[in-house]
C-alpha cells in the first residue's frame, strides 16, 4: 500500500522536528514546482477524517481492516 509513499515532514512541523535529516523537510524541495504544490495539510486532513472511523477499525479481522481503510483513503483522495 506504502511501497510508492514518500514521507515528508509538512511546512507546519517542521519547527517541531530538530534532529531530522535535511531531506525529510518538505521546505527544502520548495524549488520544484510539483513538490512545493503539494499540499502539507493533506496529513492532518486524512487524520481528521479517520476519526469518522476510527471506533470501528479496532475490531476488524486484519483483511477486513486493510480493505477498509484502503477503500476509505482511496475514498477522501477524491475529495
């Protein structure tokens, strides 16, 4: 689900993050168009919208959680 995922510390926390490689600040790729288009929020908005499902996930056999949450994530990315 992960294998093409690139994990980047957001604009916002990055003040919070002080012994982090250089490379994992998303403020240092800022000279590429297409990453200084990308949104840093985008976290903190999937998170809030877990919380819609958050109660029910907890007693899902693993397959059933991995289906649901992939379907969920594929869900919000449209919006």
């Amino acid at each position: 689900m992960f294998k093409k995922t690139n994990f980047l510390i957001g604009r916002l926390h990055s003040k919070n993050h002080k012994t982090c490689c250089r490379s994992m600040y998303l403020r240092e790729y800022d000279g590429d168009e297409e990453m200084k288009a990308l949104n840093s929020q985008s976290a903190e908005q999937t998170n809030a919208r877990l919380r819609h499902i958050n109660h029910v996930l907890p007693f899902l056999k693993l397959s059933r959680f991995k289906k649901t949450l992939a379907l969920f994530l594929a869900h919000n990315q449209q919006k």
